[in-house]
C-alpha cells in the first residue's frame, strides 16, 4: 500500500505584523549602517584641530528623520514641518549710497544673562536666501537660538523684502556686495565694542563668502557660518533645470521672482521692460533679463562667474564654516571645492551626506531645527570663547 503526499493547496501566509517587523528591523539596520554617518570634515591641520575640539557635532554622525532621508524630501519637508518661533523684532531702515534703502530687523536681547552689557554682547549678523527675509523659518530658528544663546542678531533683509518700498529698480544679487558691506559698517558702528559674526543661508551665504573674498582682512567680521551654500552658480542651474528639480524648486522660485517685479513694476518699469522680465520661466532666464542687466554685467554666464563663490574662496581671510549636504539638489557635491578649502587655513567645509537644501532635519516629526541649530551654537561659542586660539589655529606666515 502506498501512500501519497499532497501540498496543501494554499499556505497560511505570515502575519501582517510580523512582515512589518521585518521590513521595519532591515530598515533600521540599513539606516544605521548606512544612512547615519560621521560628516566629512575639510579643513587644514590646525583648524580642523580647533573644530573638533571645540565643536562636538563635527564628530557626531548625522542621524536624518528616518522617513525623509532624500534631499529632495528633506527640502520640501522643512518647507512643510519645520515650526516658526516668534521673536519680537525692532525694525531699522538704512540709505545706501544710491537712493535705496535697506530693512534690518534687530532683537536686541537685553534680558541677556551671558552678556549683560550691550555695548560687548556679541551680534549675529543674519542674511536669508533667495526672495527670503526675517520671517522665513530657517531664520527663526536661528534667532531663536541666538536668542537662547545671549546673543544680539541684526537680520539683513534684501531690498524690498523687509516691508520697506523699493526706491530703485534694485533688488538682490549673489555677487554684489555693496549693500552688505554697507550694513556690516552701520552694525559695527552702532556697537564698536562688541564681537560682530555672519550667518548666510543659501545666496545669503553666496553674498557672505563673497564679501569676504572682497574684503580680505578688512572684514570686520569675527567669524562666519555658511549654509548649503551653491558653490558653483553653473552646477546648480544645471542641477535645477533637471526636469524633477524644474517642477519642484525652479518653477516656484522663478514664481517668486516674478512676482517681486510684479509687486516693484512701477519704480522697476522706468528703466526695464518689465513684461519681458514677466516671461521669465526659470532663475536663470530671470536672471538673463534682469539681475545680470541691472548689475551691469556683460551676460548671464559673467554675472554666474562672478557671483560663484568657488572662485574666491583663496581670497577668504576670516575663519568660516561652510556647511552643504552632499544631496542638495541646489548645490551638487561635485561643485563643493575641497581642494581650495585644504589651501585656506580660514576655511572648513563640514559635508553631511543627507540634509538636502536648508533641511538637515532630525528626529520622528522635524518640526524643530536641530542640527543647523546644534553647529550654530557649538561655532558661535568655540568662536567668542576660543577666539586667541581660533586665531593662531587659522594664521599662516606663508598665506596673504
């Protein structure tokens, strides 16, 4: 007699719950294994030494929101999540040499514990990116922190985007830094005695670096702090005229810009064609049509060239931290010039590989700025409480 064996026509399949518990544990192994990583810190010997003594976060790894890894989420999601503080701001308008004006929100933070004394409480000189100003989120959050901190902050609004009228047809360039200049002499005559340190995000810190490729050791400027900063102005239109990039980031910014004209086409019509400008689809037929023209610049490319920050940075001769992403869809990790922050001692790039642009967010729900927040704090105090040792660590005989 023989018997035979018959599979079962259908196997009971696993529990949900267990699949999940499966998907979840692989995840969170590969999350931690190759998502969190150290940054990649780029600096000269004596530099690097000061940032990793005084700086913990530059030994830390990054550890992104486990659900928003990519720098396209990270961008959009901090757009989204990230929450606004509320600071109590003391507006200033200043004149520029031009007719123009310039907007300055101050919190002076005269309940300062760390710096009682205004006349040496340190100041945090504040510039936003693109179309941005003092009430973007990024520049809460940092204002916040300051704030927490003890420290004064001046924010640098661009001109017409501070709540001031536009007395001129212009508005902002990465290259021009005129008004900023103009700003850093009226904050460091207003408090001669007190410590004065930078802040730019995104163009904000295009403008910044390229005030102190400019000024050399004429900056009056203690220190400063970049973030995802675009290096190389012809990498990041590139980057951004890809065509997810375009429908995501390109697309609105370019609405934004118009939309500034819109707002200024009165005072900017008398000396431009603002319907032509009005055509424009994308930043950099924006910037063909008007902020190359309006600056004076031969064309779009010469105004990309000289607005890229890459080509200066051997000229930078205050301490900086620059901090970019390697997933940042504005700033390509190609773009970032390693091999000139290794011949400037007065330069360190700080590299993460996730964060995006202007994102960098941590924990389950990213509704706070963490990590910008965290390298904010540990620079400002290893700047103002190293400042004789941040001085020898970036001084070289054979650098002028």
């Amino acid at each position: 007699m023989s018997v035979e064996w018959r599979l079962p026509s259908s196997l009971p399949s696993p529990p949900l719950s267990a699949l999940l518990l499966g998907v979840g544990v692989t995840w969170g192994c590969y999350y931690l294994h190759y998502i969190c990583k150290r940054p990649r810190l780029v600096a000269a010997g004596r530099l690097r030494q000061f940032l990793e003594s005084h700086c913990p976060v530059v030994r830390s790894d990054y550890r992104p929101t486990f659900w928003c890894v990519g720098g396209r989420l990270q961008t959009i999601v901090r757009v989204l999540l990230l929450s606004r503080p509320r600071p109590t701001y003391r507006n200033e308008v200043i004149s520029t040499a031009d007719g123009g004006q310039i907007s300055l929100d101050w919190t002076d933070n005269e309940d300062s514990t760390h710096f009682p004394e205004s006349s040496s409480r340190p100041t945090i000189l504040l510039l936003p990116g693109l179309t941005g100003n003092s009430q973007q989120s990024y520049i809460l959050h940092l204002v916040r922190q300051a704030h927490t901190n003890g420290y004064r902050c001046v924010v640098f609004n661009n001109r017409g985007f501070g709540g001031e009228e536009l007395l001129t047809h212009r508005t902002f360039c990465a290259a021009n830094t005129e008004d900023l200049s103009r700003v850093v002499e009226h904050v460091r005559s207003r408090y001669l005695g007190a410590p004065l340190l930078a802040v730019g995000v995104s163009m904000g810190g295009m403008v910044l670096l390229n005030y102190l490729a400019s000024t050399g050791s004429r900056s009056h400027l203690q220190a400063a702090l970049v973030f995802s900063t675009p290096w190389d102005v012809f990498a990041s239109t590139t980057s951004l005229e890809r065509p997810l990039n375009y429908l995501l980031f390109n697309r609105n910014l370019a609405s934004g810009m118009r939309n500034t004209i819109l707002k200024y086409r009165d005072i900017i019509g008398k000396v431009m064609d603002v319907e032509h400008i009005l055509q424009s689809r994308s930043i950099r037929e924006f910037d063909e049509r008007y902020t190359s023209v309006v600056f004076g610049y031969r064309s779009c490319d010469d105004y990309y060239h000289h607005a890229s920050p890459c080509n200066k940075l051997g000229k930078v001769r205050t301490p900086v931290l620059c901090v970019n992403a390697e997933d940042d869809p504005f700033s390509p990790p190609q773009a970032i010039p390693v091999n000139e922050a290794l011949a400037n001692p007065n330069v360190a790039l700080l590299i993460t590989a996730h964060g995006g642009h202007i994102g960098f967010l941590e924990g389950a729900f990213p509704n706070q700025q963490r990590y910008m927040d965290r390298i904010f704090s540990q620079f400002m105090e290893a700047v103002l409480g190293h400042s004789k040792e941040l001085r020898e660590a970036t001084a070289d005989e054979h650098f002028s």
